[in-house]
C-alpha cells in the first residue's frame, strides 16, 4: 500500500524535491554565513577593519572608464587580470576606479579593447567591465574605491552636475552602484565627486553651490541603501579667499563637517600636486620644502593630526623624483604621510596622464624604478588577507642565539657547496621605514632536483624597539600559501626571519629557479625603524647573488655566511634525489620583471596548470557538495515519507 503511495502521489515527489532543495541551500549557505565580510568604517582619525584594527590604504588610480573608452586604459596592450597581478606585486592594496555617468547610458560602448587577449571581456558593457574588474580585484585581496570623476566621458565638471546630469542622476547613479556591490567588501567607499572647483562652495547655505550640503545628500541616499561603504568627500578649490587645489582644500571642514547618518563612515580626501602641474606660490619660496607641511597641515593635513576624522591624498603624482622641485616635492610629501600614517591613492597607474605621467612607462609593462622606489618605502598590506603559517607577531625563542654581526664584511664570494643559491634584490631601499621587503630567488644550479620543503631562507637583521614582527607574503610564483614566515631573536638584538615552505611542493629542478618570493614585514605599531644597518640589508634594485642571505638544507647551510661567520665555517653539503619524481610542469620559471601570468613555462598552456596554491585535486572539491546535496535528499525522502505514511493512516 506504501509503495503504491509513493509510486503514484505525485505530491510525495513534489515534497521529497522541494525539502531536499531546501536542506541544500541551508548546507550551501553555511560557508557563506562563516565567513564574514570585513567592511571598513572609521574611529577618530583612523580607518579601521571590522575587527577595530587600522588600515592604511595605499593605492593607484587606473583611470579610463571616465573617458571615451568606457573601459580602463591599457586593455589594448594587456591582459585585465596581467595588470592586476602587477599592481598587487608593486604591493598596493587599493585602486581608485575612476567613471563617468554616461557609461552607464545605452549608447555607450566600451572601446579600445584587445579582445584577443581579453576575450572575457567582448560583448560586456562598460557597467559589466566595472564588475569584472571589481571581481578580478576582490580574488587577489584588492580593496577598490570608485570614483565619479566626471558627468560625461569629455571633461571634468565644477559642480556634481551639469544640464545634461542633473543632481537627481547623481544620486540615482550611485545609489544603483551602491545597490549593486551591497554585500561586497571588494568595494570599500564611494568619491562622491572629483574635485570640486570654481563655482564650488562649502559652507555657503546655497543648494546650488555648496559642495559641502550635496555631499550629505549623496552620502545619506548612498548609506540606505548599503551602509557599508566609506563615503568619500573631497574639497574645493577655495575657502574665504584661501586658494587651493581643484578638490584639495578642506577647510571648511572644521567650522562646517559633513554630517552623515552613520558618522562613522565619513573619509576626506584632498588632491594635492607638484610644481609640473601648476606653478603654485609656494614652490618658490625661500624654505621650499621646508614650508610644505604647514600648508598641508593647514588645508587638510588637520583632520588627521586633531583626531577629527581620517583623510586620504586621493591623487597625487609628478613626472620627476629627482633632485628638481617636482622630484624634491613628491618625496617630502611621501615622507609626511609615512610620518602621520595618512592613506594614499598615487596618480596613477597609466602612463598616458599627460601632466604626471604614470608608475607604468609608455609600454603598459615596464614600471618606473624610480616612482617605485619612492612608493615602495611607504606601503601597508592587503586589507584582511590573513597570513598563512605560523602566527607572526610572537618572536619565537631561539634555541641557539645567532651572533651579534660584525663590523665586517662577509666573505666576498658566495658559498655554493649544495649547487643552490640565493638571487636578492629589495623593493624597499630607503634608509628608515616603516617595513622591509626583501625578494628572493632560489636557483639550483646542481645536478638533481633540490626538495623545496627541505629549504630554510634566512634574512638577517637588527632591531631595539622591542615590537613584535609581522611577516606577509606579497607574492610568490609558487603561491603565497605555500610560504611561511616566522621570527627568531637573541638577547643581543639580532633578528632572523626564517622562511620556509610549505611540504607537497614539486622539487626544484636542476638548472631552474623557483620565481620570485616576495615577502615584507613590519612592526606590529607599524613604527619606523632604521634597517639601512642590516647585516642582509642591500639597496640592490636588481637581482644579485648576495651571501649576507643564507639559505639552509635540512638545517646546514649551503648557501650565505651567517653573522659573524666566515667562509670556512660553511659545511659542504651534497644533495640527495629526493623520493618524489619530477613533475611534468618542471619550473617556476618566472624571471625578474615578469608578471604572474606570464611565470609559466610557455609551451605548458596555463589551463592545464593546476594552482601551486591548492593542496586539494579538483575531482575531491565536488566530494562534500555531492554528498550534501545526496544527505539532503535522502532527509527530504525520510520526512515526506513519515508525512504521507501518517496522512494516509
């Protein structure tokens, strides 16, 4: 009687599918629900995380959807996820995502795309390109900030509209992006209008003119609709007589704050440039440079150092770093950020910004070594990318303390008796930083295969500020999972960070390099320290073989001279084939200077190359889905049984 129940009551069928799909999206939606997004909101002067720890954003504008293109510049000579790559390994964690209003009109087609090597992106309209770039960013930690820069893709506006872009459309515009990214901590804040100018006001009372007025009404309409979001305001250009940058002077903001439903969400952000842009006064006067931090505590530097609320320099940028006033003004005002812990977004990443120029050159590849340097000396992490390893910040004991280093130099050959050795080169050559960013290379330069998880990089330097240290992996061709870092001290101040790997990696071929390793680390306080005196400390901006890196096998070094070593206190170590056969992917075989995507080896397509990052082979993802979704309906099977045996009774 059962059987014939279940055989011919369709409604039986109808319950067993909709509970099991029921039970499924409870299992589906756990994940989600333990996961947490890290939203951002502010306290005092400081932008904090979810968990109340500070964040520093230091990022590139890439501009271009705000123009004719409707696209970002530079997708005509690379590849979207390429670029994306890069700006995570210069070690940025933010990019301001510039657009106009007509992108969004039906007739706004995005051009200036090579499609052949960005096929994902044919067809997509600008909106949908935006929502790639969001996506790609948000896969490799990339925090972003999108910027109205303009009512249409021709000009910058001195007001927030104009007779073809009203007020109204402001505001609807921002609030479907808002709607839009709702539930995405990718997108951090919203610039609600870039750099307002002439006509502009704050203060004023006037609806049509005061900036200060308009941006409440934006952010308020914004935060309704996702209160997550950071609502950036700039300034104008002049207060009371006071003249400034299109966008950069606040001061109006002490005597007249932007009062916002959520306080707590309120950033400020100034525009300040060099004397390549505009002569302005106070570059020829007599203390130049020495003049600059009072007029930038003055028009907006106040905010931050009164605890009134955080502000960020949303552009800044120039075509020289040198000893010329442009060169000599980028560098001091990169020096009173670090100094205060003020966030930035450097302008910019294109090169084809006519007055600065960008940290790329004309090739869309090749970076400025010069722009780099002096960024690279002022950089905060990824935004909430947990590190893998070991907890960083608690120095571990030291079974045997290293020795203090000496006054002289190490042996002047490197060692090589195990056939590896160490390629260097540093990110961060500034004498005082506030974090060191060593790079390294491993090359086997032997006949068998070296076993990566046998290897221990050690890097060697001093400190007394007695902090805790923080290690992070910006970037590794092998994956940044698969490298730990942790910190070992002795009592006469000597400090060694040990990197290791992670076991199940493929063995190092002879012959082959592992890629690049890039990693840095900082004070917990984020205070600055001198590290010029480093016992491994090189200002080498290329790849060198240096000996003050030592690189261990099984705990004896082979490559390097410790602290206070000598040449002959290097042991001679012959490797042994390790059990794990060669893979058919043999090498991480990027060179300096490559991108991520272009580090494999290129007669292996990268669809076949499985994710140095992922321990797991893709047929066992499926496993705990499959038996989900099989439990769930096999519940659902139960219950409508029980259901229908008890109506039927």
């Amino acid at each position: 009687m059962a059987w014939r129940i279940y055989k011919f009551y369709p409604k039986f069928w109808v319950a067993v599918f909709l509970i099991g799909i029921l039970c499924g999206f409870l299992y589906a939606g756990l994940p989600a629900r333990a996961q947490s997004p890290n939203y951002l909101h502010t306290e005092g002067d400081r932008i904090v995380d979810a968990n109340g720890n500070p964040v520093i954003l230091t990022g590139l504008n890439w501009f271009g959807l705000e123009t004719e293109s409707f696209a970002p510049h530079g997708l005509w000579a690379r590849n979207l996820d390429s670029i994306l790559d890069q700006i995570v390994e210069l070690g940025f964690n933010t990019i301001r995502l510039p657009y106009s209003n007509q992108l969004f009109d039906p007739a706004s087609t995005p051009n200036s795309i090579n499609y052949d090597i960005n096929p994902d992106l044919e067809g997509l309209s600008g909106l949908q390109i935006m929502d790639k770039v969001i996506a790609e960013a948000g896969e490799r930690g990339l925090k972003v900030i999108l910027d109205r820069h303009r009512p249409d893709s021709h000009a910058q506006s001195e007001l927030w509209y104009t007779a073809e872009y009203s007020e109204e459309r402001w505001i609807s515009d921002w609030t479907m992006l808002a709607e839009r990214y709702s539930g995405m901590d990718t997108v951090i804040g919203v610039d609600l209008h870039n750099e307002p100018h002439g006509q502009a006001t704050w203060g004023s009372e006037d609806p049509a003119t005061d900036w200060r007025l308009a941006a409440e009404r934006a952010g308020n309409a914004i935060l309704e609709v996702n209160p997550n979001l950071l609502i950036i305001v700039q300034g104008v250009e002049q207060v009371q007589g006071d003249w400034y940058w299109w966008g950069g002077n606040l001061l109006g903001a002490r005597e007249n704050p932007v009062r916002l439903t959520l306080p707590d969400r309120l950033v400020y952000s100034t525009h300040v440039y060099g004397p390549g842009v505009y002569p302005q006064p106070w570059f020829s006067d007599p203390d130049f440079p020495d003049n600059m931090p009072e007029i930038w505590d003055r028009h907006w530097g106040y905010l931050h150092k009164e605890e009134i609320a955080p502000v960020i320099v949303g552009e800044f940028g120039g075509r020289s770093v040198g000893a010329d006033a442009e060169g000599i003004w980028q560098r001091a005002l990169v020096s009173y950020l670090r100094e205060n812990n003020i966030s930035y977004i450097y302008w910019t990443l294109n090169p084809n910004s006519g007055d600065t120029g960008g940290i790329l050159l004309d090739d869309w590849q090749t970076v400025d070594p010069d722009k780099e340097g002096l960024l690279s000396g002022y950089q905060f992490p990824l935004i909430g990318i947990e590190q893998i390893g070991p907890e960083p910040s608690s120095r571990l004991a030291s079974p045997t303390p290293p020795v203090v280093p000496t006054a002289g130099p190490a042996s002047s050959t490197p060692q090589t008796s195990a056939a590896l050795q160490v390629l260097y080169r540093n990110a961060n050559p500034a004498e005082n930083s506030r974090d060191s960013k060593p790079e390294f290379i491993i090359k086997n330069s032997g006949s068998t295969p070296a076993s990566l998880d046998s290897l221990e990089l050690s890097y060697w330097f001093s400190d007394d500020g007695n902090q805790p240290f923080i290690f992070h992996c910006d970037w590794a061709a092998m994956g940044c999972a698969n490298v730990i870092g942790e910190f070992q001290s002795s009592p006469g101040g000597t400090e060694q960070l040990r990197i290791h790997f992670r076991p199940g990696l493929e063995p190092l071929p002879p012959g082959q390099e592992s890629g690049e390793i890039k990693v840095r680390f900082n004070r917990a306080d984020w205070s600055e320290y001198r590290q010029s005196d480093d016992y491994s400390f090189s200002p080498a901006n290329d790849y060198v073989d240096w000996e003050r890196v030592t690189l261990a096998m099984n705990g004896q070094v082979v490559w390097g001279v410790k602290p206070g070593a000598t040449a002959a206190d290097l042991p001679t170590i012959t490797m042994q084939p390790p059990a794990v056969q060669t893979p058919v992917v043999t090498a991480f075989t990027a060179t300096p200077g490559q991108t991520p995507d272009t580090a494999l080896p290129p007669t292996t397509p990268a669809s076949q190359v499985e994710d140095p990052t992922s321990s797991d082979p893709p047929w066992r993802i499926w496993i705990g889905p499959a038996l989900a979704t099989l439990i769930a309906f096999g519940i659902g099977f139960l219950i409508a049984a029980i259901w229908l045996g008890r109506r039927n009774r």
